[in-house]
C-alpha cells in the first residue's frame, strides 16, 4: 500500500513514516518507480513504533530495540518501562501537588509546609499539613 494510505490506517501523518525511515526504524519495500510500498508487517510495525513514541520512547531506542536479540532486548525494555513508570510517579506527583494548592489555605504557597515541601523534593508531603 502506499504511504498515504498507510499512514491514514496506522493514525500517523506520512510526513511521520518518512521521518521513521530517516531515521532507521522503518522500511518500507520499494516499488519498480520507486515508491514506498507497504506490507501489512511494515504497518503492524509503524503501530508498534507509533505506541512506543506515544509512550515516550525515543527513535533511538527503538531503533536499539529492533536490532537487539538475546538478553538485550529485555533489558531495554525493562529500562524503557522503569523511565515510564518513574515520569508516572513524577506526573502524579505534580498532579497531587496541584490540587493541593487549589484548596491551600496558605496565600504565599511558601508559607505552607506541605507546598515547601513539594519544592523541596519534587514529591508532595506524606502527612497532610494542611488543612486546605
């Protein structure tokens, strides 16, 4: 199938198919005119790619990841998991501390304990200090 079409089944503009292929990750066979040409595996690949992108793997990575065998491929997985689940505890973090501060009863976030200590630390209090 063609680019256009590929990147419209995958959800991806085709300018992103391209830019994978730059850069190592993808590749499409080649019609005798030259065009892209894309199987089903290179779709069911770019899905993969394009999961992995939206969880905040880099092409690098990816691209490790594609010509990793053995042990290593798990390793990198398992490193590329543990970054997700610590920006997940980050975001969450800064969730809590966000609707702390809506309800802080405090008017200089500074004077509260609870908000220093998110400054502080990037992670909100464990004991509620506030009563909001």
């Amino acid at each position: 199938m063609r680019i256009s079409t590929a990147a419209g089944v995958i959800g991806v503009p085709a300018h992103v198919l391209r830019h994978w292929e730059d850069e190592g990750v993808l590749t499409p066979d080649r019609s005798g005119a030259n065009q892209r040409d894309y199987t089903e595996q290179h779709v069911h690949e770019a899905r993969i790619i394009h999961r992995l992108r939206q969880a905040g793997v880099g092409l690098p990575a990816i691209r490790q990841l594609r010509s990793a065998g053995g042990t290593a491929r798990p390793v990198l997985l398992s490193a590329a998991a543990d970054r997700l689940s610590a920006e997940a505890d980050r975001t969450a973090a800064a969730a809590a501390f966000l609707r702390h501060t809506v309800e802080c009863r405090h008017p200089i976030l500074e004077e509260c304990r609870e908000c220093r200590a998110y400054a502080t630390s990037g992670e909100p209090s464990r004991e509620r200090l506030c009563a909001g």
